[in-house]
C-alpha cells in the first residue's frame, strides 16, 4: 500500500529541491498528487486482494506474470514516449519478478505499433506506452485496421509532455511577436519540422497559422531526430518539439524558446511564458503519455498493473530521472486518462479538418 506521511512529504521535498532546481516545484507537485494516488492504489488491493509485493489473489492474477511483458513503444527511439518506457521498464521488473522489455515499433504515426497492441491477446503480457498522437489517429487514417478508443483500453496516465516553440539562434528573432512579424514578411518562406503528418508537433504549427494568418511550409521527417537536425543547422527556421527533445539544444545555446506550447507554464521551464499568455489566448498544444492494454484485459489484471505503476511513479528516483528527461511525471487513473483521450480528439478534429490533413 502507498502511505504517504505528510511530513515525510515535506522533508522529501526539501531534500530535493536543492538537487532538482527549477524542477524542485513539478517534483513537489506530483508527490503531492501522490497523496491522492494513494487512494488509487488502495482501491487496487482492495479489487486484487493484495498488499504490495505480495502474491495476487484474484483469478486473473494469481499466476500473473508468469513471463517477460513487452511494452510497445510505436515511436522511434529517444522520444519522450521512449524514455518514459525505459525509465519505468526496471521498476516494473522490480515489482512484478518478470522482465518488461521495450519493443519500439515506429512508423505511420504510430499506427503500426499502436496496431500490433490492438491484436494482441488481452492477457498483460503485451502493453501500449501510448501518447497523444494516439488520440487523433482515426482521424488521419481512415483505413486503420483499430480504432483507439474501442479496442485499446488506458491503465494509468504516467506524464505530461510539455511543448516548447523553439528557432536556431541565428534567426533574427527574439520574442513570439518578433517571430510573427518575421513570418508575415516572409509568407510561405518560414519553414517548420516534425515527426510526421498529424504529430502534435506538426498540429502545432497548424493552430498557430490558424489563430495569426501566418503561412508556413510544413516538413514532415520520419521521426524527430532529422527534425531537429535540420533546426539546428538552421535549414529549418522553427519547430515545436516536446522539451525533452530539445531541452540539451536550449541549455547549448544552440536554440532559441520564444514560448511553452501547453496552457500553463512547465514547472520544468517556470520562466518561458506561454503562446496565450503572449497573446494567442485559446492556444494550447501538450503532450501526453499513458499505459494502455488490449481491450478485454482482465480487471484484476488492470488493477494489478495500475497499482505497481503507480507505485514505481512515487519512487524519489524515477521523478527525478523523469524531469532530468524533460517530462513531468503526473500519474492518474484510467479514467483521467480515457477522458483525456477523448478530449484531444474532440479538440483536434476541427482543426484537421479545417485544414483537410488526411493520410491513407
């Protein structure tokens, strides 16, 4: 069972804040999200039967696991979706007795993995570390051989991503309003990157062109690594990548942040105002990353697996290495999750339909 002390709590985060720095105000945020936590993981027990680290009782978990799990990452390595499955893969092998081994599986913005998930037996051995482009996937690809919301069932919301709206130095531009101006001196000129059509990097660039008037030239590459390249050597002139893809390029020097991409300020980046603070008030564009398992996955299954991942989530360490990555660990239940699903799909589709963005 998690119990969190209150005073425990606060000696905790007073030996960290010196450590973590900025972070030190996310960390103190989730352990206190946490303390609510904690009712998760007792619910948990209380439907499985079971103390942590001790041996399940219910039907579907009485024997479970009795091999590896695989953890589908449908991206390429080295993204925040990536790190968070590695990040929590140890812990989990910790808690279960049985190795999770990460499988990345890119490719069709994230509809390959996605769909090798999908088919799955729903038996917890294989897992999806989904994000939000999962979202809006059905509304890209009209022949998917899955759709999310049906035949993918969340377990525990693990992080939000926030977004960064970030230029190579040499672009003559300081602020968000400088970069606009810059734009409009030069429609159609301004090029952006991104991982792939309907990536939120990519429907970041869209909204803001929506919102200002601005015309930009989209470049869609096949992961965000040759993006960022791209950025950095200035054949680019601006991006919108999640911070942890670009957190090492900022501290360099070799990247500008005009603004945070999310609807409020990152906790990780507390000094770098929004885009609607700056301005655009209604723009908001966040990341986010979740477990999920083949629909029809036993209950007692579900529960068991929320309760150990919430769990590794409220380990000092792992938030740490979290927010070292550039992501803000906010665990919450499969319902949070389900809902946040769902509103990014509402949200998004008049935009990509506005735009006519459509994949085959």
């Amino acid at each position: 069972m998690i119990i969190i002390d209150g005073a425990k709590l606060a000696k905790l985060i007073t030996r960290k804040r010196d450590k973590l720095g900025n972070a030190s105000r996310g960390l103190r945020a989730t352990l206190v999200a946490l303390l609510g936590l904690g009712c998760i993981a007792q619910a948990a027990q209380a439907q499985v039967g079971v103390g942590s680290g001790a041996p399940a009782s219910g039907a579907g978990v009485a024997s479970w696991p009795e091999k590896p799990l695989r953890l589908v990452v449908p991206f390429v390595t080295g993204g925040a979706a990536d790190s968070a499955a590695r990040i929590l893969a140890p812990a989990l092998h910790k808690k279960l007795g049985q190795s999770v081994i990460v499988e990345n599986r890119p490719g069709a913005g994230a509809a390959i993995g996605t769909a090798a998930v999908a088919a799955a037996r729903p038996d917890g051995y294989t897992l999806l570390m989904g994000s939000a482009s999962n979202a809006i996937g059905n509304l890209l690809y009209k022949n998917l051989p899955y759709v999310f919301a049906r035949d993918l069932e969340p377990i525990l919301l693990v992080a939000e991503v926030p977004g960064v709206m970030v230029v190579p130095r040499s672009l003559p531009v300081q602020d968000l309003a400088g970069f606009l101006a810059y734009a409009k001196a030069h429609p159609g000129e301004v090029t952006y990157g991104s991982p792939g059509v309907g990536t939120s990097v990519h429907l970041a660039g869209e909204l803001l062109e929506s919102m200002t008037g601005v015309s930009m030239l989209h470049v869609p590459y096949k992961g965000a690594a040759p993006a960022m390249t791209d950025l950095l050597g200035a054949r680019l002139q601006v991006m919108f990548p999640a911070l942890s893809a670009a957190q090492v390029h900022i501290k360099a020097g070799a990247l500008r942040v005009l603004a945070v991409t999310t609807a409020q300020r990152s906790s990780l980046v507390p000094d770098i105002p929004t885009v609607a603070e700056l301005g655009l008030s209604g723009y908001e564009v966040g990341g986010w990353i979740g477990v999920f398992a083949p629909t029809g996955l036993d209950l007692n299954v579900s529960a068991h697996l929320q309760l150990v991942l919430t769990e590794a989530l409220s380990e000092p360490e792992i938030l740490q290495t979290f927010f070292s990555a550039g992501i803000e660990p906010t665990p919450a239940t499969a319902q949070v999750l389900r809902a946040r699903v769902q509103a990014d799909a509402t949200r998004w589709e008049k935009l990509i339909q506005m735009k006519r963005i459509e994949l085959q």
